[in-house]
C-alpha cells in the first residue's frame, strides 16, 4: 500500500533525479506575446463580447455546467455555476499570499434559460444569482477553487462539491442543488484528506465519488520553508505530485458512515508536475489532466468500471500553462484555458501590476487532420511553432487577450445550444466574459 508518506519520499528522491523537467516551456510562457485587447474566432470581440458583471463576481477560477435532465437522461437545459473569490488578494494558497483568509468567497449561477433549446436564450448579466450556502458551518472559512456538480435528473438534487481553500488546510465542501430552489445550496459536510491535502478541480465520477488534482506536494502553509519548496516545486517543474480518485459513503446513509464520509481512495496518476484542470470525456473512457509547469495535457485511458487511468494515451502541448479544462459535450474537443505569461500572472498577484493576458484554445481530439499551413492560421497570436503539433489534435485559438480586454482566463466553457464561449479570469477584476458566434 502506498501511502502519501512512502510517496512524499519516493518523491523527494525522484525529484533529484527528474532534473531534466526544468527544460519548462520557457520560451511559450516566459514571453511577451503581442496580443490584441480582445480576439474571439467565431465573431467580433468589440461587438460578440460582453463582461456578465454583478457586484463581488470577481476573481473567479472556475465555471462548470449544471445539466438539466429528465428521467431517461434527455437533456433539458443547463444552468452555469462560477466560483469566485474577491479576497483573492489577500488569501491565495497557490501564489500567495496569505495575509487574510476571513472575508467569503462566492457561488454563482447564471440560471438556465426559460426558452429551452433556442439559440437566442442569450446570456444575460440579469440571469446571474449569487448562491446562499444554507447550513454552512458559522467560523468555517470559504474561498472556492475547482468546482462539479452532477446533473439533476427529473428535478431531483445534484450533489455540488467545492475545493475550499481554508485557512488551516484545502478541503472539500459537499453541498446540494436543487432546480426547484437553484440560489439555495445545502451544506451535507466538509471532506478532509490526505489525498487532496492540496486539491485545485475536479471531475465526478458519480454523484459520491470524483478525480481530484494535487496542484502540488509542498504547499504555501508549510512553516518557514511555505515561502520557498511550492515555488521550487513550480520553477523546477518537479513532477511530485498526484492525481486521487474518492469514494464516499451516500451522504443519506448512518451516523457511522458521516464519520467516515471517505470509503476509498486510489492514486489515479503519480508524479506529474502541478496537476491543475481535469475533465472526464462524456463517453467516460478519457480522462485530461492539465499540467500547468510543463504546458501539456495529458489524456489518460479510463476505465469507466473501475475508474483506473490505465495508459497515458496523448500527450498535446498548449502555448500557455493550462488551467482548468472541459471536453465539449460532444466529446470532438477539449477547450483549455490558461495563462500565456506566467510572470504577469504573478505579478497581478503581488499586486505590481493590474492585468494578465488569456489564451483558450480548443484541442480537436475527433483525429481530423489539419494541413500544417492551415495550424490555427487565424489568432494574431498563433500556436504555430510554439508547440509541437500532434497530428490528430490541432490546437486552435478561441480567445485572446493582452489582459485589457479580459485578464487571466482561467477556465473556458462552450454551450452547445447556444454557442457561447464563457471564459472565468482568476484576477478578472470583474465578472465572466461571455462571446457568442455572430450570426452569419
Ligand atoms: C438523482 O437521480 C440520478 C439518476 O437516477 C441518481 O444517479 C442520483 O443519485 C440522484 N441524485 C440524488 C442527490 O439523489
Ligand atoms: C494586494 O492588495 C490587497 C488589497 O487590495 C491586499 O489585501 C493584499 O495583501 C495585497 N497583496 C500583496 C502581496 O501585497
């Protein structure tokens, strides 16, 4: 049995050796690309692009669809959940610092549209409600990182988990959602582990039990040396850390099992290099895994009966270091937000300066050939000659931005009915950005 102690050492000693992972992408992230305010592929960023704004949705790292079924699983509409933290700034476990961990973060849904299946269901700043947590435990702090929901069927709850950064250690708040009062989530309980001792997104399996991503094995909290090994861990992009699958006891069941909500855990994936967005294929037999440090994304071979990650099948490079990811919901594709200037980034969090700049891109993975001329041609910025290309996965631009346009995307969603791109910046100073393909 591996333990997260053997691991920490095995670690330590293959870290030494893994040396060569340093080579990081450094010419992709390190660089100043000359990128317009706004580029959006399918239409006009002045015109198709609009910030959906509320008061303290800022800050926001990730998005995710909550689906509507009905009973035999027929899709009915969507909703959009965003977690957002305006106290970013002063409590980030990843970047630091951590000079305050009190004031809130927030849930938001932007409700789903009444005008089922209609392309013009347009997205609408009026449609986003902030989320109330009905039972949440008073003192318990709250700044939300990844964020899944499983779909409601005939209208009964989803369950929503949460990555909650809180001040003594990152847990998981397990809550439900329900469409009949879809404003309102219903704290169940507060997970703890080892196995996630340092969680950033998640992707659920079933409604009790999901893949969770260590970003990295030494965190900011640790004493005196919290200033230096997870930024050692970074620069080196030392490949320590892991990748955990969870199982918990149904929430419903006894007393003894809520002491124990954890029934089972397995290491999915070792040793990668800050493990940051993971998104399972709607078919359930891939699973990608973004590694920020090395701007790759890895898909996994799943086995949909007993959740292994059996082989690393693809390997495709991004010109950034990715952040969170989604599979479109047809499976054709992969749409991978991230941060094409890593040092801006930092520096927005050290508050030197005010904006980062953002790059989405989708990763075709339906094995259609693109000829080499033709390798996302369009973006001012291309990938062209950034990354390898992959024959089978070309990498093409959604978005661009020097950071004025919109800063720092952090996650990129497309509706399938409608055609919007929503793109989350985790130092957007305000709300979502939202483009929808002009009509043509
Ligand atoms: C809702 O129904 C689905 C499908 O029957 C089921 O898998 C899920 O567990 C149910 N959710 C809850 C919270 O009971
Ligand atoms: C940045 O500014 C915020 C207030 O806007 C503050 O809380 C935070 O501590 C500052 N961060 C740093 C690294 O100075």
């Amino acid at each position: 049995m591996i333990t997260v102690g053997t691991l920490t050492k095995i670690a330590v000693v293959i870290s030494v050796i893994a040396y060569r992972s340093a080579r990081v992408a450094k010419n992709t992230i390190l660089t100043k690309h000359p990128f317009p305010e706004g580029y959006y592929s399918e239409g006009n960023f002045d015109i198709d692009c609009t910030t959906l704004k509320a008061p303290d949705l800022k800050y926001c790292e990730d998005a995710t669809f909550w689906n509507l079924l009905d009973a035999q699983g027929k899709f009915i509409d969507r909703g959009l959940l965003i977690s957002c933290d305006a106290n970013r700034k002063a409590w980030n476990t990843v970047m630091g610092p951590l000079t305050d961990p009190a004031p809130h973060g927030s849930l938001w849904l932007h409700e789903p549209a009444s005008n089922t299946g209609k392309r013009n269901a347009k997205p609408d700043a009026a449609k986003l409600k902030r989320i109330e947590l009905k039972g949440y435990p008073a003192q318990h702090d709250f700044h939300p990182l990844g964020i899944e929901i499983y779909p409601s069927y005939a209208g009964n709850a989803s369950n929503l988990y949460v990555i909650n950064h809180a001040r003594a250690r990152t847990v998981i708040e397990h809550f439900t959602l329900s469409p009949s009062s879809p404003t309102v989530a219903t704290h169940v309980r507060t997970l703890a582990s080892p196995y996630f001792h340092s969680a950033n997104s998640l992707a659920l399996t079933s409604p009790d039990s999901f893949y969770v991503t260590n970003d990295h094995l030494f965190t900011r909290r640790i004493p005196y040396l919290g200033h230096v090994l997870p930024i050692l861990e970074s620069v080196l992009a030392l490949p320590l850390t892991f990748v955990s699958h969870i199982t918990l006891s149904p929430s419903s069941s006894s007393a003894e099992n809520a002491k124990a909500p954890i029934t089972a855990h397995e290491f999915s994936a070792l040793f990668l290099a800050f493990p940051n967005g993971i998104t399972i294929s709607p078919s359930g037999t891939q699973v990608a895994v973004a590694s920020t440090t090395l701007g790759k994304v890895f898909i996994y071979t799943r086995n949909p009966a007993t959740n292994a990650l059996t082989t690393l099948a693809h390997t495709v490079e991004v010109p950034f270091t990715p952040d969170n990811m989604h599979y479109t919901h047809d499976g054709t594709a992969l749409i991978v937000a991230g941060h094409p200037n890593f040092p801006a980034l930092a520096k927005v969090a050290a508050n030197k300066t005010d904006v980062a700049p953002s790059w989405v891109v989708q990763i075709a993975i339906d094995g259609e050939e693109v000829k080499e001329a033709e390798f996302d041609r369009d973006a001012p910025v291309s990938a062209k000659g950034k990354v390898k290309s992959v024959p089978g996965f070309a990498v093409k631009t959604l978005f661009q931005s020097d950071g004025v346009g919109f800063s720092s995307s952090s996650t990129g969603l497309k509706d399938p009915v409608t055609g919007a791109l929503y793109v989350t910046g985790l130092y957007a100073e305000e709300g979502v950005l939202v483009c929808r393909p002009s009509l043509k």
